[in-house]
C-alpha cells in the first residue's frame, strides 16, 4: 500500500516558507497569535471526521488571524487527531496534509508558524494495536520532521525540532514538546516514554537571551485543572512526582522576565495567575479550544492549594462551547494579550484582554569610589531593559529627606559623582533602573561616609629634654588620626614608630624618647571609613636642652676665680 508524502505543492509550499522566515521579521511592534487542540474528536457527536483535523475551525481561525495581521502564529499542540480508534487506517500524513491546507491563510501569507507536538501527535495506534506496520504508514516522528523540518534544531537531543527556542523581533519564545521520546521505535515499545520538564536545557535558553520579552509555549498545563488530567508533571493528579522539577522551571522562568506561560490540552480556555510554593507569579493561560471536541468545567483548579500551588482564577470559557484562540501584542515594553471566541466561526469577540508593561532590572550597586571631603562617585551595572536611572541620595537610611538636587535625579550613565557634600558624614544612595515604559524597583541602599576634615596642628606642649606633647583640633567625621614625626622639615627622616603612628580618636599625643636641644616637625592625617586626608601644616617642636654640671671653684683670689 503507498501512503503520501508532502506532495511538490507542499514541498514548495513549506521551502518557500522557511525562506520567508528568515525574511518575515517585523520592524514595526510585533503581534503573533496562538491555537492549539485543533483535532477533531472520535465520535460523529464530537466533531469526527476522516481527516483527524477539525479543518473548518483551523481555517477559520487561521483568516481571523489574517484578517487581525499577525507577524508570527505558535500552535501548541494537538494538531491532529493521531492513530488512535477510529482512526488507526488513516495514515498520518493524510492528517498533516489536512492541518497545512486549512492553515493556508496563514502559510500562503508567508506568516512564520512554529507547532510544537501534543500527545495525540505520537498516537500511532495501528501499529501498536494491530501491529500492521505496512497499514500505518511513517512513524510519527518521521512524518513530523517531513512537515515541520523548518523549525529549529536547538532542542535537546531526543526532541531536536520539537523542542527549540527562536527569537523573533523583540521577543523570545520556547517551544516544549512535553515527551521524553529517544526515537520513534522506542515509543512503539514504550520505552522511555517519560514525561521531562527539561530545566537544564530551558535554563540555557534563557541566560543565552538578550531580549525582554520571553513566552514559552506547551502542551499541557503546567498547574492541574482537573483530577486525572495531565500536567508537567506528567502525572495530573495531586502527589505523583516531578514537582521539585515544576517549581523550578516556574521560579526559572519568573527569574528570567517570563511574564505568561500558555499551556492546552484541556479544550477550553482559562486564564489564572499562578505561583508555586509562594514564588513568583505569572499569567498562566489554557488555550485548548482552536478545534478539539468542548470540555465543560466549572473553573475550579483542582491544584490549587495543594503542592505549595496558588491559583488565582482570572477568566475561563468552556460550557460556552466557543472555539477560540489568542492574540499577543508586544509594543515596546507593554504587552497586550486578548482572547477572541466564536460560536459560529464567522463573529469573533474579545472575551478575555489584560496587559502588562515590563521594568528595566533592579540595579546592582558596586562599591563606591572617588570618595574626598565632599564628594564621591557611585556605581553600578547596567540594568537590563534601563534607557536612564533615577538616584536617591540621602542623610537618612530610610530616606524621610533628601539632599539638594539628589531625589529621582535622572542619570543617563552607569556611575554618578555626588558633590556638595559634608565633610565626615555619612549618606545612603539608591537606584531605580527606567524607561519610557515605566520605572523598576529600588536598588538595595548603598552607604558612604566622606572623608573628615583636614585635621589642624596646635604647638607642642609639654616640652621636656626627651619628649613633648603633640596636639591638634579634632577633625569632623575623623575616627583616628595618623601622627607623623621626623627630624627634618621634608619628612624624609621620620622616627621609628611615628610613620605613621595610629594615635586613635584622641586630639593629643606623647612623643617619647627623644634627643635633648633637638628640633623635631610633626604633621597628622585625619582618618575615618570614608578615606583618608591629606597632611595637616607642619608643626615645630624643641625638646629642651639638658641642664649644665656645677663644679666647685678654685684658685679663688679677691678678683677672681676658676672653675
């Protein structure tokens, strides 16, 4: 039996449009749009039919796209219905063949489109079933490359061009195909056929991106909706493992600037904001319902309070029995995202819309430098996603005050020298990193003291034949002082232990055994945390001289005498 293969219309069709791909990227702010769960179902009631697609959803939803001028479409997953009862004689290609041609809006438009697989893509139940191999036609990995070989080749190894990652103008996404799968015969086997949430692979994806805008795309869920019912952690229903690994890629993503994450698999859309054992939250969106048979569901998250899952419900239509899809937009810094659905796939409503404006990065101080009496420079690393910063300088940890000219003052560089400062005080200095699209979060609080005041010498007082007290005027903010002594007004002789000596914070000092009738200079640098002055002027000081020896007279006659 001979089973098709893309045909010379398809082969041209997906040639041209992976050259388009590398042409298409929009220079004006981007807007792309995501369906998925786009199989028909296995009943006549449920929407069956012969080409495992439920191609009039597709295509319509595929113009509405067209007609809302998207730059990109992601479809995550559940494309096709796969060979599973009552399907297990029709080949996969026919399926794929049927999903490309009611996407032909979209594809004839040149329009990017990056599928990532569902689990009804691996069904192949002829073979695994009837194991009629020649009934079945190629594997299911084999036929997705044939129609999807396009897509990158960045996955880890056993999902190469089903997992990947891309940038595409002012924003990055991450496809995940949610199956550990080595090959298509140990699917068959079932073998390894394990569910991998990939953080490794996902972390590297993220430190290797520059933009601000991340989306990352799955088939399943990443919190559970419902008892039994798939997620990343492969199991559904509450205790069954892999939730050390969900937390992760959650808190992962969260760290890195991912905003939303979109899920399917459940045929029906909800939209929640998530956080995982009280991490950071995000907008997690099911997107399920672009085709597949309706799910009712009374919107209540069956995680949520369980595995350190907090959901908060935000929208969700099912019972409606709507087909729908989403559409993204990313203008500058804010991103917009909209649900639209229809009954009759001819009038389209906005049902669901929010959106949400991204900050520049918390600054990271670095240490201050350039301190003196009055000034010093402070620094910082660039923030990503900051045109300027805004920098608080203050005398008060809390910031109650400011000093002049110091409050949200705007710098355009990445250090910032602070003058008109006290000598020997102490300031606290902040940062928040900012664009046109909105300001970040304070920096931690930096601290600095100035340097003290140069100290000023007094005379030396105590003077004796081997010592004399050195003094000064305290110097404000100073913490010690360096006391120096020499025999020489150049200084180039200067005594043992008083080059310098550290004399604490007192304002007077004994210099010690010295020579008598000798002139010695001393000189004094204030200290603190801040830094350290420069000289004080030279002071002069004598020891005084020893007292002379009397000796007895001789030779003492009325006008004279000898000593």
């Amino acid at each position: 039996m001979n089973f098709p293969t893309p045909d010379t219309r398809q082969m041209y069709k997906l040639a041209l449009f992976t050259a388009l791909i590398l042409l298409s990227v929009p220079l004006h702010a981007l807007r792309f749009g995501i369906l998925a769960d786009t199989r028909c179902g296995e009943l006549p009631s449920s929407g069956w039919n012969e080409t495992g697609v439920n191609t009039g959803a597709v295509n319509a939803i595929a113009k509405e796209m067209l007609e809302n001028n998207v730059d990109l479409v992601l479809a995550g997953g559940d494309l096709i219905h796969g060979q599973f009862v009552p399907f297990d004689f029709i080949p996969l290609t026919n399926m794929y063949e049927a999903w490309i041609n009611a996407m032909d809006p979209i594809y004839n438009a040149g329009i990017p489109v990056y599928p990532i697989p569902g689990n009804h893509e691996y069904y192949y139940g002829t073979v695994r079933v009837h194991t009629n191999i020649a009934a079945a036609g190629p594997l299911p990995m084999t036929c997705w490359s044939n129609y999807f070989g396009y897509l990158p080749k960045n996955g880890v190894s056993n999902r190469i061009g089903r997992s990947y990652s891309f940038s595409f103008s002012n924003a990055f996404f991450i496809g995940l195909d949610n199956y550990e799968v080595d090959d298509d015969l140990s699917y068959l086997l079932d073998t390894n056929f394990t569910y991998q949430i990939q953080n490794q692979w996902v972390s590297e994806q993220l430190n290797s991106n520059s933009l601000r805008h991340i989306f990352v795309f799955s088939h399943f869920p990443a919190v559970t909706l419902v008892e039994d019912y798939f997620d990343l952690c492969g199991g559904g229903s509450l205790g069954k493992g892999g939730l050390a690994e969900r937390q992760a890629f959650w808190d992962g993503l969260a760290a890195a600037g991912c905003r939303v994450f979109f899920g399917a698999h459940q045929h029906l859309y909800a939209r929640s904001t998530a956080s995982i054992s009280n991490g950071p939250a995000m907008q997690h969106i099911v997107i399920g319902n672009s085709g597949a048979p309706h799910e009712d569901w009374n919107g209540n998250y069956y995680e949520n309070g369980h595995n350190g899952v907090k959901i908060v419900p935000e929208y969700h239509e099912g019972n409606e029995k709507t087909f729908g899809f989403v559409l993204v937009d990313v203008d500058g810094m804010t991103v917009t995202v909209t649900y639209k659905s229809s009954l009759d796939l001819i009038t389209w409503t906005n049902r669901d819309s929010f959106s949400y404006t991204l900050v520049p990065d918390k600054p990271e101080i670095l240490a201050p430098s350039g301190i003196n009496s009055n000034e010093f420079t402070a620094n910082w690393r660039p923030s990503a996603g900051a045109d300027f910063y805004l920098l608080d300088v203050s005398k008060s940890n809390s910031f109650s005050s400011f000093v002049a000219g110091y409050h949200a003052l705007t710098v355009p560089e990445i250090s910032h020298t602070v003058t008109g400062l006290f000598t020997g005080n102490r300031y606290y200095y902040r940062l928040r990193a900012a664009d046109v699209g909105g300001t970040g979060d304070y920096s931690m609080t930096a601290t600095v003291l100035t340097e003290p005041a140069v100290p000023h010498a007094l005379p030396a007082s105590d003077n004796s034949t081997n010592s004399f007290a050195a003094n000064w005027l305290s110097a404000t903010g100073a913490t010690n002082y360096l006391l120096y002594v020499a025999s020489d007004f150049g200084f180039s002789n200067l005594l043992s232990g008083y080059n310098p000596l550290n004399t604490g914070i007192t304002s007077s000092f004994s210099v010690l055994e010295l020579a008598s009738g000798t002139e010695y200079f001393y000189r004094l640098k204030a200290q603190n945390d801040g830094g350290t002055t420069t000289n004080s002027h030279i002071v002069s000081a004598w020891t005084v001289p020893l007292s002379p020896v009397t000796i007895s007279a001789s030779n003492i006659t009325e006008t004279a005498f000898f000593c």
